[in-house]
C-alpha cells in the first residue's frame, strides 16, 4: 500500500474525530432495548445519519409475522454497498439493538455522556461503536483516492440480542447479499476468529395444585424442579474438566438464568418453568451437547414420576472456528492493529456468541474486530454504566480501513 494512501486514511480519521464521535452519541441516545425489540425508530435514525454522510442505505423491514416470532415489535435491516471494480465483496456486520439498560447506572444510560475520554451510553460498546467504526473507515476509504478491486457492504441489524434471526441470517438466506468474506463486531485490543456456541432450554414442570394444609393431596411441581436443578447443578461440576484448545475460550458453562411458577404462598406449586443457557465450546457437538442434558434432566425427572418434565429448545447458536479463507484477514488486521495500538494484538477466541455463526454457517469466513477497550469488563458490557474509550473508537476506525484497503488491493 503506498503511503500516501496510508497518511489519507489517517488524515481523514483525525480531521473527522468529532463527527465520528457525534455520529456514535446520536444512535447512543435513541433506545434499541430488546426486549422489547421496538428497533425501527434506532434503524430510521441510523439510515437517516449514514445517509447524511452521503451513503445510499437499503432499508429491509422485516415483515410483522417474523418480528413477533422472534420475539420482538419491529426490525429492519440497513445495507450499504460501495463497489469500487471487479473484485471480491467484505461484508460489515454490526448491531443495533441492546440489552436493557437494568439498575445501578450513574450516568444517563441513553446519553452518550463523555468523561474523562470514555463515552457512557447502553450500546456504546456493544457495539452501535462498531457502527460507527464500520461507517467512517468506509468513508476513509472512499476519500483516500485509493484504486480498489471489489467492494464493501455494511450490514446494520437489530435482532442480535434476540439471536440474528432476522437479521443476518435473513439477509444471507434470502439473497440480499452474497459476501465472499465478512467482519463482524469486536473490540480493539484482539482479532476473534473463534467463540462458543450456545444451547437455551427451557424446562416446564407440571403438577398438580392443591390446599397447603393437604399438600399431600397434590403433585409439588417446585419440589420436581428442585430435583432437576440439583441434579443439573451438580452435572455443572463436571465442565470445568473440559478446556478448549483455543485462546480466550476456556471451559464450558451452565447457567440456569430464568425460573418461574407457583399461585400463591399457600397453594402447592402445579407449574414451575425454567430456562438454562450452557455454552458450548468450539470442539463440542451440539447435538451431543443438548442430548446429554436432556438425559440428566430426564434421569433426575424419574424420582417424580407423577410429576410432568417437558424440555424445549429456545436456541441453538453453534460454535465459531477459524478458517483458512479468513486466514489473510485476521493477519491484516493483527499487523495493522499491532502499528496502530502499538502492541502485539494476536487472534484468538472469546467464551461469547455473536452473529459472526450465521456468516459462518453460510459458507462466509468471517473475523471479528472493532472498538471497545481490552474486555468485555472493563467496557462494562450488559452491565450498569457500559463504556467506550474514544480513543480506541479511532484507532478501530484506522485500523480496519487499512485493512479493507489491504484486503482489495490498495494501490
């Protein structure tokens, strides 16, 4: 790459710091919780900016029937396409909506307040930043004068707190877009090419009510689910065993993250329901996964045979691995992320789930890189006062439009 490019890029980053940073507080301040997934508002508020920036956004609503399936009120999918000649097409893939803000904030969660250098906000982090990063690199791109081969899409979507239904998969499954290689969102300071899956189960007991001066006379719905909870918890013991070979992965887990039922304090519980999430390292087979539970639930249920145990699957999101084609990718951006940052960012994997699986799952390699701080923790991410040091929002930006000029042959 000459450097002349090189120093555009960066010229171009530095000059345009406020924008980028006013860009990222505008769709901070717009709420995207989901649940309850009322996204359309946070997607029309992006369309409207990008288009400021003087981009042509497609903006794909997605029909009522699916929202409400998956769980929310409304979704749409924004794509912008920028060919610049013959040549292979990098997909940008970032998320819009959010977890809830939840208790114990100190700042405003929707107002993108700025202390100290780090920005505050639900979604800074994770990752409406990425939208930012994605959009303004690409912007950098198109004014560095550099003659490219292919070209660049950004993908906007709002369902990935409700698991990418509709959102990128949807787009690669229905043909609106058919990437060769894909960049999903990520934090600064490493390359993910690899992350855990995730099985959600939900379990319903059922029983029998009755009086609680005659709990004999019905079925304990609750005690039945204690048996199950027991005996998954002490299941639980047995992963710390398993280590996965890749970086950052770690062990798998369970968690039982939702439970209710019962009528009131005096009547014998007859319904109790719960939902577990047991995430899945890469070198584990899903289906051996959820059969495995399924027979230490069933085995427990056994004690309680009056007792009804239903198991049913809520999700299923498999597990990322690297990929040869996805090799030259993640080498860019750790050479240019190493310059930028300057220190060693090497590629390894995260214990997460992201809709980087539905890129996968299409045959797309993906990689995943963007700007947030060094962990998930320090960014406060899903938890009270969520956090962006602007300073690694432009790095991030620096670094991948290096890379995507790289990667089509900057010249």
């Amino acid at each position: 790459m000459k450097p002349a490019i090189r120093n555009a890029i960066h010229a171009f980053i530095e000059a345009n710091r406020d924008a980028e940073t006013r860009f990222l507080a505008q769709i901070v301040k717009v709420p995207s919780d989901n649940p309850p997934g009322d996204c359309d508002p946070a997607a029309a508020l992006t369309a409207k900016l990008l288009e400021g920036l003087g981009f042509t956004v497609e903006s794909h609503k997605v029909s009522t029937d699916l929202v409400r399936a998956n769980g929310m009120i409304s979704a749409s999918n924004l794509i912008v396409r920028r060919r610049f000649g013959a040549g292979p097409t990098i997909a940008l893939n970032a998320h819009g909506d959010v977890v809830p803000p939840g208790a114990g904030w100190t700042k405003d969660p929707y107002g993108a307040e700025i202390v100290d250098g780090w920005m505050y906000g639900r979604g800074v982090a994770v990752s409406k930043s990425d939208i930012a990063t994605y959009a303004f690199a690409l912007l950098a791109l198109e004014k560095s004068g550099a003659k490219l081969s292919g070209a660049i899409e950004l993908h906007i979507t709002y369902d990935e707190e409700a698991g990418g239904e509709i959102g990128p998969r949807l787009l690669l499954e229905s043909g609106l877009s058919h990437p060769d290689l894909a960049l999903g969102a990520g934090f600064s300071y490493g390359v993910v090419t690899a992350h855990n899956g995730a099985l959600h189960l939900e379990v319903e007991v059922l029983g029998r009510s009755a009086h609680a001066a005659k709990p004999f006379t019905g079925v304990d719905a609750l005690e039945a689910a204690n048996a199950v909870l027991s005996a998954l918890y002490l299941w639980r013991r047995g992963l710390a065993a398993k280590v996965s070979a890749v970086p950052g992965i770690g062990s798998p887990q369970m968690t039982v993250g939702l439970i209710s039922g019962g009528i009131n304090t005096n009547v014998v519980p007859d319904r109790v329901v719960f939902r577990l999430d047991r995430r899945m390292i890469p070198e584990e087979n899903p289906v051996e996964v959820e059969a495995e539970l399924r027979e230490v639930i069933a085995h427990a249920a056994k004690a309680y045979p009056e007792a009804k145990v239903d198991v049913r699957r809520i999700l299923l999101a498999e597990p990322l691995m690297p990929t040869p084609a996805g090799e030259k990718l993640t080498r860019t951006l750790c050479v240019f992320a190493s310059e930028i940052i300057g220190e060693e960012i090497k590629a390894g994997g995260v214990p997460l789930y992201t809709d980087a699986r539905h890129y996968a799952k299409a045959g797309v390699p993906i990689v995943l890189y963007g700007a947030g701080p060094r962990t998930i923790e320090e960014a406060n991410a899903h938890r009270a006062d969520e956090r962006l040091p602007l300073a690694d929002l432009y790095k991030a930006t620096e670094i991948v439009a290096l890379t995507l000029a790289e990667m089509l042959g900057a010249d």
